[in-house]
C-alpha cells in the first residue's frame, strides 16, 4: 500500500510537471518541463493516502464507496487514482495505462486542450468539482440519501472547514435513517494550511476539535504523524473501526433495534502538507507549510538546482520500482485495486443513467382547478400544487426516489397537503406539540438555504428526483451554488458517457411582491438575474400566472432531464385566469395573446406584456380600466409564462421565430411590460427583436416596506393605474387627458385610503374581471 501511495504521488507531482519522459528513463532536462505550471501539490499526498486506503477497506469488505474530494483543487490526486485504477482509460481510451498514456495524462493536466486543474465533470467517479469550497460534506450526504448500502467518504480540508456551508453541514448526520440511508464518513484533512494562512482547526489541540466534533454527534477518530509507516497502520485500523461502527449502527436500525442516539465515526487525519514533497528551497520550508499549495518549485525551467530538486523528488518514489519499463503498474500493485464496479471511479451511483428509476407523475387535471370564466374564483395556486406533490410522493412510495427540500416553508408555501403523504424528516427528541415528524418523512426541512442545495444536488447527481421550494429572496444565499452546479451541468452535457439527470427544479414562492408579514427584506427577485446568465441550454424560467399554469409548468419541468428549471408562482388567494385546457395550450407556446382581455381586432394601438402573477393581475386590469373608461383604444393583452420565448431563437431553444414574435408583439406598436423582476433582464432578452426600444419595462425596483398588497405595486410603478396611464401616453392617443386625471386621482385615494384604513380600497380588494 505504501508503494502504490508512492505511485499516486508521483503520478500527481508529474502532472503538475511534466510533458516528456513520463517515467524519468533520462535525466530531467527543462524541455521535459511544461511551460506553465499549474495545479495545487500541497493537498495530493493526502487525497492518495486516503485513495489507497479505501482501496484496501473495499477489497476487504465489498463496500460500495463514493468517493468525495473536497479539496477539488487536488484533482492530479484524484485523477492519479482513477487512472491507476483503469476507470479513467476506460473512459478516455487514448489516455492509456502505459508509458504514452501516462505522458498524455500528464500532458493534459491544465493544458488548453487538455482538462482543467481541478475534480470536474470528466473525472470519472466523481459528483463534486470541488473549485468553490463549502459544499463536499452536503453533496455527500444528498447522495446517501435512500441509498442504504452506499457509503460517501468525504475528505474536508481544514480550510474548506472554515466556510459556512461546511461548517452548517456538520449537521447532516441528524438527517440520515441508518434504517434507509447510506452513511457518510467525513475524513478531516488537518494539514495545517490554507493557500498561505494557517487553518483554526489545525492549531486547536486534539481536545478541543474532539469535543466539537463530538458535540454534533461524531465519534472522533485521529490518525496523527509525518512518519508514513505508522500513519499507514493507524489509518488502517481507523477506517475498519469506521467501517465497523457504521456497519453496527445500520445493523441495529434495520433490525428496528433504535438509532437515536448513535455516533457516526469521523475521522481526524493530521498529516503535513505537501508531504514527501521537497523538503526545502534556499532555507525555506516546503514541506509541512502552505509553501506547497501550489506548484512547490516554480523556477525549475530555469533554475538548474530547482530542476535538480524536481528530479531527486519524483525519483523519491521509485518509478522504475512502481511501473515496468512500458509504464504499466506492477501486478504487485495492481492488486490493491478493487474489483469492476466496486472501484471507485466506477461507482454506480455517480454516473447513474442505468440504475435511475423515472419519476411517476399523477395527471394533473385531478388537481385543476374549475375556471368558468377569468378571474370568476380565487385560489392559492401553491395549495393545488401541494396536492400534487401529494400525490408523487404516493405513487413514487416504493421507488424512494423523490424528496422536497425546503428551509422550514413547506407549510408557509401552503404545500401542506403533502404531509397527507409523507413527513419532515426528523429524528431527535419529539414534543406532543409538534406536527408533521418522521424518521420516515420525505419532506427535508433544514433551515439552511446551503444545505437544501447542496443535498439535493446530491441527491439529483446520483440519479434521483426533487423540488427545492425557497422564499424567493432568501434563494439569493444560494447562488453561488446555483451557479457552480450549472457549470458542472454545462461540462456535463459535453461528455457523452454522461448520462442526463433529472432537472433541478425551484419553486420560488412567498415572492417579492405578497411579502405581507415581512416587507422589504423579503422583497428581492435577483436569483432570476443570476440564473438568466447561464447557458441556455441549462436554463428554464417560468411565470405562471395562476395555479392550472402552475400545474402544466411543474408536470413539464419534472419530466424533463438535464435543466435548471426556475418556476415563480404566489401563494396568495388570487384570482384564477385559465381553465386546465387553456393553461395547457398557454404552457405549451409559453406566451399567448389574451384575446378575451384584449380588444384590439386583430391590430392594438398599444400592447400590455406581462410576466409574473402579480404583473398579470394588475395588466389584466389595466386593460380593463382603458376597455371601460377609453374603449376607442385598441389593447392587446400578452402573457408569458416561459420567459425563454423572447430572446431570438438563436439565443435559446425555447426562443419564438421572428414571424412568432411579430405575430405577437407586432413589429412596430409599443408594448407596456409589467416583469415580475428587474427590468434589465427584459431589455436583455429582447435585444436583437425588432425595434426592441419600444418595450417599456416596469418591475420590481427595490421599493418596498410592509405594505398593502396594492401598495407594492404602486410603489414600483406596475398598477393598474400607473400601467393605463404608460399605455395612454405611448400609444399617443389624443383626448384622455380626463382619463388620465382620473386614474391619478384614483392612486391619490389609494395613498390616503391605505393610511387611513390600514387596508386596500375595496374596489381594489374585490376587483375581479367582467
Ligand atoms: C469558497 C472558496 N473560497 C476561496 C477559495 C480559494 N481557495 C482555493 S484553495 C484554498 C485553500 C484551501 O485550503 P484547504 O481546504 O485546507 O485545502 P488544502 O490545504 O488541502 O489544499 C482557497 C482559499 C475557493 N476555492 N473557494
Ligand atoms: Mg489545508
């Protein structure tokens, strides 16, 4: 084991170096060297150590390990293993075990044309790029959910320790059934630095990170030293009492003998950075400090005494003892390796196409909602969803494949109707006050944004389905993760042996514009600003305006494979617009005219766009206010529900032909949009339409407080009022002067009315369409 740890070094070192004489046969020139050197050495040797020893634990007991880095950075680690192991020639059949592949991997390793620096998407095996550090321990975990027999070993550095997402995910344990989930078993990588600081955890002495550890519920195990042999056998006798315990504690849970209060083992691994790396250059120390985060000697093209400290630390390890003169591994060796599928590049879970069971979905008229005619009832258009979800998590019961994530709002989204179906999951201490907990329950309820995310891209990474339900403001905290998942979706789709997984599905609600009990800091819609960026063929933005839309647009959104897709609905009792069959045909073209809000024959003086189902509402109306009080003006209603239709098609699939979009939004009228979010993104969207200047974009522009529900919407220039009054101005209309005095007068006695009464004008309240 020793060896091959040897050979993953020096595999992971030559990466960073070399593009000739893979196996050292001739002395190291500069020409050997590559001309940029790039790569982080610092945290490889313990990323190896680690490889070899589970190698070992699976040869040992036959367990189905997911392997999880962390510290992604060390991808020539991880991409060491997985090449000795066979997994990466497999896949990549020109990077060949012996001495001409081993030259190609080292020569591709951050070359352009090549791969990158870190764990990516084209590392077999692996579900976690690593890049932006926060999120190893709660990809983990998402990954064992529901998959009993899969263990997720997660190597956390102690840098990565300091972020808040892995500091939340400390937790994740309280969330795992050792009755129907897997186990993770987190290996805590000490080496004492970050990229040029030293780590908190790694000065605080052994008590002190025990008893922290401890008090979230591990027991803590500590393999200590910088003399390998030694470190070799403790690790060793570590990862079977790891093994142990877990295999113990889901022994006794799936014989129904409890599991309340149980530790799960946790390993403490302080080992140096940079390890069997050059000791030091000129004085300075190398080994053992953050001076091997990186590349550990940089001037080796140029300085002979560096390219000789390069030569005599690859030859440390011995090559011609690892690898026969055509670079093939020694059998010896080779024989560490575990077997077929049980390798961990190879893991099943990861790359899941085959063993991904479809999500069954209940026919969405059981839940539609009667519409006789627009706006003749009113209904929380989330509450018809819950139902819904009921009803997946019914029919989808024995698949175990389905979960909701959601930072305690399940019921605040008015979902509740799913807790007919299922529970929060939930397994400490209950009191007879609380509703809704199971140790069984598919409704995953962690007040954390981060670990929603995070688990359940774990969750959707290993070939299963969800729903991620957020307030629409606070899904800003996840960003940054949105956005490193699309990337790896992005790569994704760019390699065939990639199987597509089931999309990542949001539910936006408790929205911008109902914030009722909360106000302003509950009022941002940005996500959908972060989200608009990504690429197209990643990303899918829905607005239905009422709840049969909201039905036709999740149906779609579960049944399709390899998106983000971004549904924003209210829970708010609001009028209802569509009957199911003309919310399907809605849904399908994604935008429609609303000819029985329209008047225009056909040919509008001015035409009133709207996204979101707040906008909707106060369009409709506007619409209806000029049809009453200025008939003579020619309006057209449009509504989108999929927010892709706009840009041209060449930006987006989802994009309508030129003749589509004029047959809509005609090539020359003005259009009033009334936009759910901020107004940039439609001015973006619309650039390269026909004379895209004549969309005059309302939407949410950071005023707010906590208001009447009319009042959000005066206060952003997107009532009723206000948007009759653009549409008058721009369609140039001449002889409404007393109409538009009118509608001012109206905003003026809103202003009054809701100081007075604390509450919307009654004409506003129990307007409906007629
Ligand atoms: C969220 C985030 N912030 C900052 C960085 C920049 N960065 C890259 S590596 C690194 C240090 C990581 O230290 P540690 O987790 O201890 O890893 P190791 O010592 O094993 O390299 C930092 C700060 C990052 N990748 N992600
Ligand atoms: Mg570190």
């Amino acid at each position: 084991m020793h060896r091959y740890w040897q050979a993953a070094n020096y595999l992971s070192g030559a990466q960073i170096y070399l593009r000739a004489n893979a196996l050292l046969k001739e002395t190291l020139q500069a020409d050997h060297i590559k001309p940029r050197l790039l790569g982080h050495w610092g945290t490889c040797p313990g990323i190896n150590l680690i490889y070899t020893h589970l190698n070992r634990l699976i040869q040992d007991t036959d367990a189905s390990v997911l392997f999880i880095a962390g510290p992604g950075h060390g991808a020539p680690a991880v991409l060491a293993n997985v090449y000795l192991e066979g997994t990466y020639s497999e896949i990549y059949p020109e990077i060949s075990q012996d001495e001409h592949g081993m030259e190609m991997l080292f020569r591709q390793f951050s070359s352009p044309g090549g791969i990158s620096s870190h764990v990516s998407a084209s590392t077999p095996g692996s579900i976690h790029e690593g890049g932006e550090l926060g999120y190893c321990l709660a990809h983990a975990t998402g990954a064992v959910f529901d998959n009993p027999d899969l263990i997720a070993v997660c190597v956390i550095g102690d840098g990565e320790a300091e972020t808040g997402p892995l500091e939340g995910s400390w937790k994740s344990i309280r969330f795992l059934n050792p009755e129907r989930d897997g186990a993770i078993l987190p290996i805590l990588h000490l080496n004492g630095y970050k990229i040029s600081s030293a780590t908190v955890l790694a000065r605080m002495d052994e008590e002190s990170v025990r008893s922290l550890l401890q008090g979230y519920g591990y027991t803590v195990y500590f393999v200590d030293g910088d003399d390998p042999m030694p470190v070799h056998k403790r690790l060793a006798e570590v990862l079977d009492k790891a093994y142990d315990t877990i295999k113990g504690i889901q022994h006794l849970a799936r014989r129904g003998m409890g599991y309340l209060h149980l530790h799960w083992p946790l390993i403490v691994l302080r080992t140096p950075k940079g390890w069997t790396g050059p000791s030091e250059w000129k004085g300075e120390k190398i080994e053992g400090t953050f001076h091997s985060h990186q590349v550990p000697l940089e001037e080796v093209r140029n300085d002979k005494g560096q390219l000789k400290l390069l030569e005599t630390w690859l030859r440390s390890y011995e090559p011609e003892n690892l690898f026969d003169s055509e670079g093939r591994l020694f059998g010896e060796l080779s024989s560490i390796i575990p077997k077929g599928n049980k390798r961990m590049g190879s893991n099943p879970h990861v790359n899941p196409g085959s063993i991904e069971k479809e999500l069954i979905l209940p026919a969405i008229d059981n839940y539609a909602v009667d519409v006789p005619s627009p706006g003749a009832i009113t209904t929380q258009s989330t509450k018809q969803l819950g139902k819904f979800l009921r009803d997946i998590f019914l029919l989808n019961e024995s698949n175990k494949n389905f979960r909701l994530f959601c930072p305690d709002e399940t019921e605040s989204n008015r979902l509740q109707d799913v807790f007919e179906a299922t529970s929060r999951f939930y397994t400490g201490k209950t009191e007879v006050t609380d509703e809704h907990l199971s140790p069984y329950g598919r409704v995953i309820e962690v007040l954390s944004e981060h670990l929603c995310q995070g688990w359940m891209e774990g969750y959707l990474l290993t070939g299963r389905h969800g729903l991620f339900s957020c307030y629409e403001a606070f899904i800003t905290i996840i960003d940054s993760m949105f956005n490193q998942y699309a990337k790896w979706i992005k790569s994704s789709k760019e390699l065939p042996w990639r199987h597509p997984l089931a999309s990542f599905n949001y539910l936006l609600t408790s929205h911008t514009w109902r914030q009722d009990h909360n106000g302003y800091s509950h009022q941002g819609p940005g996500f959908i600003d972060t989200v608009i960026n990504k690429k197209s063929n990643v990303i899918r933005i829905y607005f239905p305006p009422d709840a049969n839309c909201l039905l036709c647009v999740m149906q779609h959104c579960f049944g399709t494979k390899g998106y983000i897709n971004v549904v924003v609905a209210g829970k708010q009792p609001e009028l209802q617009w569509l009957n199911m069959n003309q919310a399907r045909d809605h849904c399908r073209t994604g935008v429609s005219i609303w000819n029985w809000a329209s008047n225009d024959n056909g040919n509008p003086d001015i035409v009133l766009a709207c996204a979101g189902d707040i906008p909707t509402l106060e369009t409709v109306a506007a619409a209806g206010l000029l049809k009453t009080h200025l008939p003579e003006l020619k309006v057209r209603v449009v509504n989108i529900v999929d927010l892709m239709v706009l840009p041209p098609s060449s930006q987006h699939s989802h994009g309508l032909s030129d003749t589509s979009f004029s047959e809509i939004f005609t090539n020359s009228k003005e259009i009033i949009f009334a936009f759910h979010g901020y107004v940039s993104i439609i001015h973006d969207l619309v650039h390269g339409r026909p004379e895209p200047e004549r969309f005059h974009v309302r939407g949410y522009m950071e005023e707010g407080t906590t208001t009447t529900p009319f009042d959000m919407t005066v206060l952003n220039n997107i009532s009723r009022f206000q948007l009759a009054i653009a549409a008058i101005f721009r369609s140039r209309i001449g002889n409404a002067s007393h109409v538009i005095h009118l509608f001012e007068q109206k905003l003026e006695e809103h202003h009054h009315f809701i100081r007075e009464h604390l509450d919307d004008m009654p004409e506003i309240k129990n307007w409906t369409w007629s």
